[in-house]
C-alpha cells in the first residue's frame, strides 16, 4: 500500500507502507496522510509507536478487573 506524503523538503508523493517509520524517524517527511483520509504532522500530531517509551510503572494492560 503507498501512502501519500509531503517529504521534508516540500516535495509531495508515495511511499510503501513498511518505509513510513524510518523516513518519520529520519525527520525525511513532514506530514502523510492516514488511511481514514486524516492529514498527520509529524511532531505535532500523535503517530503510533512515538509514545510511552520511557513508562517505568507496572504493566496495567488486560489488568481489568469487573466488580
């Protein structure tokens, strides 16, 4: 699947799908556009995997408890 982008230095076209993390990694694009046709910017806007890193606490995923 190509995604459409805007590269770094105002260019606009696509790229696959498995090269979007690296080139967001390598500052390389600037915005892309998701696949529910919302427009991202990179370091502005919340894009999967950019987060929660550094979380030191216990792991509270699938901990849900229903009284």
């Amino acid at each position: 699947m190509k995604i459409p982008v805007v590269f770094a230095d105002e260019r606009r076209g696509l790229v696959k799908a498995e090269e979007l993390q690296e080139l967001i990694e390598q500052a390389a694009i600037v915005s892309f556009l998701r696949s529910d046709g919302e427009c991202v910017q990179v370091g502005i806007d919340s894009v999967r995997g950019m987060g929660g890193r550094n979380y030191r606490g216990p792991e509270r995923r699938g901990n849900v408890l229903f009284c």
